[in-house]
C-alpha cells in the first residue's frame, strides 16, 4: 500500500475544482455582475454566491490540505506503508470531496463542518502515526 496514492486523490480534487472557479467568475463577468477589474483586489464582497463560493472553497484547498501532502510525503519517505495510514489518507479525501459538494452545491453549513471535522481527525491521526513511527525508527 502507497501512501502516495491518496495524495493524488487529493490533487484531482483541487483540479477539478479549480475550473468551476474559474467558469463562476467568468460567468459572472459575461452577466455584467462583476467587472475584470473586481478580480485584481478580490476580497470576496460583492461578489455574487457561486464566485464567492468557488473562490473560497479554492483557497480552502490550500489550507489545511497542505499538511495532508506533507503527511503523506513524510510518510512516504519514512516508508510507513501500513494499511492504517494509507486507508486514513482516503478517508481523508472522501471527506474533502465530500466537504467540497456541500459547499458548491446546497452549502449546509452542519453538514460541511461534520465532513470537514471527519476529514480533520483522520488528518491528525495520520499524523499522530506518523509521529510514532518517526520516533520509532
């Protein structure tokens, strides 16, 4: 089992999200609801709810993600290739992925945070793994 592979999930998940950022934001300019020049110093008010929406989830996606790549990097490299790690690691982007179609589509804020807190305990626990096997090697 590779650690590496959930990873790449994880990047997947941000490539297709990128785009719908992008078509949000030009839509929104073709409809005349923002001008090009709203992007330069974009700082999310006034914006209409799929920009808004979209752009933040985007930024979202280079937040707490971050420590899940160097989770999954270290574990690589200190080659813990347990199940455990590995099944934690896509738990960890089911819940993003899961976190993310809330959020770009009904946006229940409670069942955002549920998702986004599973995805956030298997990332410490990955984590506390990690720490364990680090020390024991």
């Amino acid at each position: 089992m590779n650690v590496l592979y959930p990873m790449f999930g994880m990047v997947v998940l941000t490539l297709l999200v990128a785009p719908l950022t992008f078509v949000a934001r030009v839509r929104a300019i073709r409809s005349g609801q923002i001008a090009v020049d709203f992007l330069r110093l974009y700082d999310g008010t006034g914006a209409p709810e799929p920009v808004t929406k979209t752009t933040r989830h985007m930024a979202n996606l280079f937040e707490m993600p971050t420590l899940f790549y160097v989770a999954c990097l270290t574990g690589f490299l200190l080659q813990i290739h347990e199940a455990l790690l590995v099944n934690l690691g896509w738990s960890y982007v089911v819940f993003r992925a899961a976190q993310a179609f809330i959020h770009l589509t009904y946006n229940k804020v409670y069942h955002r945070l549920i998702a986004l807190m599973l995805s956030n305990a298997a990332l410490y626990t990955m984590w506390f793994i990690i720490i364990l096997r680090g020390i024991e090697q």
